[in-house]
C-alpha cells in the first residue's frame, strides 16, 4: 500500500514539474536589461567633442558613463543655452526619452535610419548631417545596443 501511495505521489510530482518547466524561469527573470557598462567604451569617440575639454564644450558631457546618463536622459537644448546646434529636434525631443529610442535625438544623430525618421515624424531637422560629416555615426550592432538599452529605460548600468 505505502508504495503504491509512494508511486503515485512521485508520478503527480513529476507531472506538476514537467508542466512548470522544471521551475524553470520565465521569461523577465531570464532576460536580462541592456547595460551601458556593456558598450559605453564604443562611445569613445563622443567623448572627443563632447566632454569639457572637447570642442562641444557648452553642450552634454559624456566623458563618463554617469556624465553621459546625467547629461542626456530626459534633457533638451534648453539645457544647454550656450550650447550652438545644428538640429532642431533637440529643441522639443529630448537627447535620451527613456523608454523611446525613437523620440530620442541622439539616435537620430547617429544613424540615417533614425534620423529621417525622426524627421519624417517631428518634421524637425536632427544632428545627423553635422555628425555623418565628422564620420561620428555609429554601426548597426552599436546602434541596436544603444536603442535596447534606451527603449528599457536608459539607466545607469
């Protein structure tokens, strides 16, 4: 009798593990947030023009991965006063829209892509050009980075 007992519990107990996965982990445990710290080092190249010793100066300071968190989440060109640019987008749309990539300037000055359609959308002119012709755009893989880790909120990791 115990091990017939026995035997159905350990079947029910199987059965209830199979169908839960094991207790495996769904999918918000197991997929991670996008890190700056993973691909901040591959904005580098901003940090030539925009840091305080760099010719942009006046405008966002990106010399570090909180500087440039501080600097962009949530900031337009009004906070920038003294700051020349070429874009008018900045004016309305915030450098970094955390949780929208694609309401988010940077993006827009970094890519072709993004920038028409910022344009196309806002009907304002981004950064694009200035930046494409100082060779500061950014590839494919940076760009699918920078766009995970805005759209999940653009923190400083």
């Amino acid at each position: 009798m115990f091990s017939r007992y026995f035997t159905q519990l350990v079947i029910v107990s199987l059965s209830l593990l199979i169908m839960s996965g094991c207790g495996g982990d769904t999918d918000e445990e197991t997929s991670e947030t996008p890190k700056l710290s993973s691909f901040y080092s591959k904005l580098d190249g901003c940090i030539l023009c925009h840091s305080p010793n760099g010719q942009e100066a006046d405008g966002p300071d990106m010399s570090t991965s909180q500087l440039f968190v501080e600097s962009l989440v949530g900031k337009k060109k009004s906070d920038y006063p003294n700051w020349y640019t070429t874009s008018d987008c900045s004016a309305s749309l915030p450098f970094i829209t955390a949780g929208d990539a694609s309401r988010s300037t940077l993006m827009a000055a970094l890519t072709q892509e993004d920038s028409d359609a910022m344009q196309n959308n806002h009907n304002c002119t981004t950064a694009f050009n200035i930046h494409d012709s100082n060779h500061a755009d950014i590839d494919s893989v940076l760009r699918t980075e920078l766009t995970e880790w805005i759209n999940a909120g653009a923190i400083n990791n």
